[in-house]
C-alpha cells in the first residue's frame, strides 16, 4: 500500500467477519472490477475480538490470494503476521492489543506492509509512523457492529496527520457512501469499509462504484 498527497483517496475493503470463502470470491471479485481499490483486510473475527480458526483463515486466504492477484490489488492479514507469511500475503493489520509493530516487522520483513491501528491517539500514531508503519489507522469514525469500538476518533486527527506526516493515514469505523466525504475531505489516504460495502443495497459492485464517485467528487484537505 502506498500513497502520496497527490494521490485520491482509496478504498480498502476488509472482509465481513464471517463468511464462505468459495461463495464470497465471487463477490470480492465483483468489489474489485468495478473500480480502484487500494488493498482488501483478510480480517475473520467475532465483534467481540474472537478469531477464526487458522485453518478457516488458512482457507480463506488460499482462496482470496488469487482474486486480489490477478486484479494487482495487495491482501492484507489482519492481526497475524505468522499467517502472513505462511500464506503468503502482502502484510499484515496489527491492532493495539495484537502483536507489537516490532515484533510484526520481525515476521514478516521489509518486503511486507505492516499497518498499526492507534485508536484516536496521535501519540500511538507518531510511535508507528516513527517505528516503520507502512500505514496508521484511526478509528472508529462513527458507531459499526463489526467490533467492540472503545474509541471515538474525529476527523482532526486525519487533518493532522495528512499535514505533518507522510505515511499514508486509513480512516475506520462504520464508513459507508454516506457519510465517508468529510473523512476524504480531510485528508484519510483510505477508507477502510466493512458493511459498507458488503451489505450495501445494491450489491458489493455497486458499493465500490459509489464509494469511488464521492471521492472523486470530494476536494481533498
């Protein structure tokens, strides 16, 4: 995952909590012919934090890894950078309470993206960013049901950060067509949608379609 401030704002789906893998390729493919899409988060876990088996992980990896491939688009494992590497993924997410950046960086190696969930904390964001992060994460923006949300994160900490830092910043929680264009406004170099687009009312296709029409049509801070 890279990006500059010249660069749009990209979407970077991350996968329902729960799902078959042989059924949702369809429609993660679909998600990605219909437009730019910057990553997708292999991300199986319960709103309480619980994750799925390593072999259903493994599964769906093997499955998903292909249909992001051969669409040049970069998958992501959410939390374990020794599947990252067993699969082999593009990077790994890891959150606060998941395995350090510096350990994550020790598994997977330079060659892989490591991203860092720092909440609404400018604090843990410049740690990351000064540790390595290929990206920062902040979040959740506004209420979602994928997760447990403890933190409430406002659209100043993008305008901050897209001003003084050069590492991309990915927005999260509960971003849906709707709602996502203060967050591009302000900087966010990725949206980071669940529902959003997988439930969207017209299908996954359509969800990136219009996802990618509001960004467009945003002027970015």
């Amino acid at each position: 995952m890279a990006d500059d401030a010249d660069d749009p704002c990209l979407l970077y789906p991350i996968t329902p909590p729960a799902f078959d893998p042989t059924v949702f390729k369809d429609d993660l493919a679909a998600a990605l012919d219909a437009g730019p899409v910057g990553a997708v988060q292999l991300r199986l876990k319960s709103a309480d934090g619980t994750p799925a088996a390593d072999d259903l992980i493994r599964r769906a990896a093997e499955i998903l890894l292909p249909v992001c491939h051969d669409r040049g688009v970069p998958l992501i494992m959410n939390d374990r950078p020794d599947l990252a590497v067993e699969m082999d993924c593009d990077g790994v997410h890891v959150g606060q309470g998941d395995t350090t950046y510096k350990d994550a960086r020790k598994i997977v190696g330079e060659s892989r993206a490591v991203g860092v969930t720092c909440h609404d904390s400018r604090h843990l964001a410049m740690e990351a960013g000064e540790a390595g992060a290929d990206y920062v994460a902040f979040g959740a923006f506004f209420p979602t049901g994928t997760k447990q949300a403890s933190h409430q994160a406002d659209v100043a900490v993008l305008q901050w950060w897209s001003e003084l830092f050069v590492v991309p910043c990915v927005a999260i929680g509960g971003i849906t067509v709707e709602n996502c264009a203060p967050l591009v406004a302000a900087g966010a170099d990725f949206l980071a949608v669940v529902s959003g687009i997988w439930q969207y009312p017209g299908g996954p296709a359509a969800a990136v379609e219009a996802f990618n029409t509001v960004i467009a049509e945003t002027p970015r801070g």
